[in-house]
C-alpha cells in the first residue's frame, strides 16, 4: 500500500460510534454535577447547537444565538437533570439576572471542556430531525427556587481552549 493511497470509506460508523460514546463521558460529567456538585475547581463550558430541532432555549437567548451557544456550568446554575433514556438535559441559568431553563439534547452538543483540568471535547452534532422526532419528550420538571450564588452566569468563547495546528 503506497503512502498517497486513502483509506476505503467505511460501512461500519466508527465515528458516529466515538462521538456517542464521548457523549456518555458528558453525560456522566452532568450526572455527577447534578447529585453531589462540582467538586474542586472544576467547571464545565458546554458549547451547543441552538438550532438543533431538539433544542429548547427562551426566545431571547435564540435571538441572541441563532446558530450556537457555549454556557458555563460553576457556581450558578439549578435544576440540573441529566435524562439519558432521552438523551437530554435541562438546567437553570440566569443571564442578566433573568433565569432561563434551556433544555438540550446531547446529539446538539459541539463541544465540552473542564478547564480546570484541561480536559475537552469537540463533537459533530447530530442534526437529522427523524432521530430527534423518535425522540419522547421529557416531563416538565418542577424547580426550586433558590437564590443565585454569586455573580451572573455569562456564555464565553472556547476559542481559547481550541488546539492550534502544529506548523511545519
């Protein structure tokens, strides 16, 4: 086998595979922040796809990022519910002072970073329709209402967390 020669395309989805996998790690990551917090200085920025058809965001937020959102989960947030049977989860975050819940699938997901520890992950979203139709909606859930902690919650840019090509 020559060294220009390209890989035969695949029959078998080794990357959706990895992707879904990856997602799990997510999962789990929201699943212990629901039940015992975030421990140490860990934080998470969750970069999401708000026009993905599962999306469920207030309108102003949509206004605001028609395309994609990134959200910090640290010190602020409520309501956290990870629902793996229907591969989504919802949180409490306010903006401005103005709390909003936002409900996201995982197949939205486009990437997920700690940088406490300098760990993170980019995702291609998974954007057809029919698998998110088959999809059920979860129940509303009821939210207490506890005061915020410190300071508003704020979307940033991972921009900084990116890997930068390696030059020649």
């Amino acid at each position: 086998m020559s060294d220009d020669a390209r890989p035969a395309e695949s029959l078998i989805p080794y990357e959706r595979w990895t992707d879904d996998a990856l997602r799990d790690v997510v999962a789990r990551a929201l699943e212990l922040a629901a039940t015992t917090g975030l421990p140490g200085e860990h934080h998470y920025y969750i970069t999401f796809r708000t026009d993905h058809p599962g999306t469920r965001i207030p309108g102003h937020l949509k206004a605001r990022y028609p395309q994609e959102m990134t959200v910090v989960l640290q010190h602020q947030y409520e309501g956290l519910v990870v629902d793996r049977a229907a591969g989504t989860f919802a949180v409490r975050l306010h903006f401005g002072g103005v709390p909003a819940q936002l409900h996201v699938p995982f197949a939205a997901l486009t990437g997920f970073a700690d940088p406490a520890v300098r760990y993170g992950l980019r995702f291609q979203p998974l954007m057809d329709p029919v698998a998110v139709a088959e999809a059920p909606d979860p129940e509303p859930e009821a939210t207490p209402a506890a005061p915020p902690a410190e300071a508003p919650a704020q979307v940033v840019s991972l921009d900084a967390f990116r890997r930068r090509p390696a030059r020649d």
